[in-house]
C-alpha cells in the first residue's frame, strides 16, 4: 500500500519512549476526567457550550475577534486558504513550509491556488526576501494573495521567529495588499521560549490558529482565529471540509485543560531538548542543530551508520525517532522525561557501536 500508514514493524516491542513526534502524546488521567464531565451539545448546530468556551477563549488568547474548533491543523490551514484565496491565486510561504510539503496538495487540489516558495535557513525567509518576491499585478501572473509563516518552523528545527521579524513582514505584507496567516501548530512553543505572549506574537496576521494535539497532549482538536467575518467565511469551508461535528465539547474539554495545565511546562520539553542535543553532540560522527524549543535534527553521516538503519535498531530497543528530510528527528513533550532522555542517549551510543 502507498497511501495507508505503515503498522509497526513485526516483533518490535511497545515504545517505550517515544520521540518520534509531540503528536504522540496520551492524554493525562486528569484530562480524561475533564473531558468526560464536559457539558456538550451539538457543535454544527450551535449550542455545545464548551466548544465557545474554548474559542471564546482562544479568540482572547489571540488577540482576534473569533475562533473555530476544527478536527485538525491541517484543516485550519486549508480552510484558511480557501477563504483568503480565489483559484489561480498565489501563496508566498517558505519552501518547507507544512502547507507546501505535509498536506496532500490540498491548497492546490481545493483551492486551485500555487504557492511561490522562498528559500532561507532554519525553515525562515527574511523581510527583504519577501520584497524581492512581491511583483506589480499582470495578466501573465496569478495575483498574490497570501503570505504565510510557520511558527514555530518545524524543518527548520523548531525555530522561533523573532517577533520583530515578523511585525515587518506583516507590514510589507499589508502594505502591498496581501493578507497574512500564521501555521501556529506549535505557536506555545514559540511563546514560552520567547517570553511573550500569544498576542502579541501573532499581532499583524489576519488569521492563526493552535494545534493541540502537539506538546499540549490533547487527542484531537485544533482552533483557527480571526475575523468574526473570516470566521464566519472559515465556518463554510469546516462544513465543505467535514470538519462540523457533534459533541465536540468532548475534545473541547481536554483542549481547556491543556490551556490551563501544559502550556508553561512546555519550558520543561525545550530543557529535555537542550538535554537531548549536548548528549548527541558529544557522540563522534554525530552533527546536531542546536534545538530553539522541542526538536532535536541530528545526522549521523561521520559514524558508519545510515538513519534508517539507526532508526529501525532504536524501534527494536523500544525507541521511536522520526526521519525528516534525510534528517533524524528527535521530539521531547509531556510523555518523555529527564531520565528518559538519558536512557535514549544509551541507547543511541550502544546502536552505533554496534551493540
């Protein structure tokens, strides 16, 4: 099968520590309360009173007028383009960004919108980049209609955009005419590592929404925030997507609970990180980015070792590591702790000494 995901190996033993990706993440048995005393209603009709609890607060937490409860980010990216952009219309992102490389092509399947790639190191393009790729309306050119960032930037290693940064690409952006949209699937992340808030690193774009099924251990849900009129454009595209459900305040509880419980201890998932990266750096053959918050990219091209073979040996030792890019990947959230990431490091020295 191509399309279908791949079931574990035959043989290979339960993961026991799990740094394949924060997605992994097992709701907490003080979550799973929450969500099972969650008052609920139906959501597509309007009256789950903990689904607007969430986006009232989410909307709050954003700085924006309005939110949306949607079963994933992916579809928060989507729907986000299919209301920012018209078909034959233009995107401006970074060449690994998630909207370009993870999502199946929706944008240009659904939306029948291209997106113009920009280069840049650590999954970031620069304000005088942006200008360079900024052209006069022309009947020989789709019209730009977006520009969009990924925060944190997940190829790029989980880097954060700086702020500043960022405020003078939503200025080029509006000033030429454009909108903005932020892909803020790890966006907490990038806060508690800044030391700012959600405000004001997303103020200047016109819509950005929240995964939490990420370090903030929830099973499902994501909010995408904007306009009471964006939101309301976004609510058409969930319904076309599928994405309207029922006793959503299901899921909805356990996003709140996420909010008031996970968000400062993600401080506790970059340490792990930083933990991770020095051990890593200290094995010979081993080249390691040196980790913004919760992403640890690491290559062992120096050690005799391809990374398929190192990553099929780790499963078989019950650790779960991810390959992007040709790149390893390695992931700390709520479900890996300090002497977690010690054991791993064993792990990792013994497999590529051939142990």
């Amino acid at each position: 099968m191509v399309h279908a995901p791949e079931r574990p190996p035959a043989g290979a033993p339960p993961v026991r520590i799990n740094l394949y990706s924060d997605t992994q993440t097992k709701p907490s048995a003080a979550m799973l309360d929450a969500m099972m005393r969650a008052e609920v209603g139906d959501e597509q009709h309007g009256d789950d009173p903990t689904v607007h609890a969430l986006c009232d607060r989410m909307a709050a937490l954003m700085g924006k007028e309005a939110a949306v409860f949607m079963p994933s980010g992916t579809m928060c990216n989507v729907a986000s383009t299919l209301v920012h952009c018209r078909p034959g219309e233009e995107i401006i992102a970074h060449e690994t960004a998630h909207i370009l490389t993870s999502e199946g092509g929706a944008h240009a399947a659904l939306g029948s919108v291209q997106i113009l790639p920009l280069t840049g190191p650590r999954g970031m393009y620069t304000p005088d980049q942006l200008r360079g790729a900024l052209r006069g309306k022309s009947r020989h050119t789709p019209t730009q209609r977006l520009v969009e960032v990924e925060q944190t930037a997940n190829t790029g290693g989980g880097a954060v955009w700086d702020r500043a940064v960022l405020a003078e690409i939503a200025e080029i952006a509006h000033g030429a005419g454009l909108s903005t949209h932020m892909d803020g699937a790890r966006l907490m992340n990038a806060c508690v590592a800044a030391g700012i808030s959600a405000a004001e690193m997303t103020a200047g774009f016109d819509s950005v929404w929240l995964d939490f099924t990420k370090g903030l251990g929830a099973p499902l849900g994501a909010v995408l925030c904007g306009s009471a009129e964006f939101i309301d454009e976004a609510w058409r595209w969930k319904q076309r997507l599928g994405g309207a459900m029922r006793q959503a305040g299901v899921c909805a509880a356990g996003c709140l609970y996420a909010l008031d419980h996970n968000i400062d201890r993600l401080a506790d998932d970059h340490a792990n990180a930083k933990a991770l990266a020095r051990g890593l750096a200290q094995i010979e053959g081993v080249q390691v980015q040196d980790p913004d918050t919760n992403l640890v990219f690491f290559t062992i091209g120096g050690t005799g070792m391809d990374a398929v073979t190192l990553q099929r040996a780790l499963r078989m030792e019950g650790i779960a590591v991810s390959l992007l890019g040709g790149r390893l990947r390695a992931c700390t959230h709520l479900d890996v702790t300090a002497p977690m990431i010690g054991d791993a490091l064993a792990a990792i020295r013994g497999a590529l000494a051939g142990r």
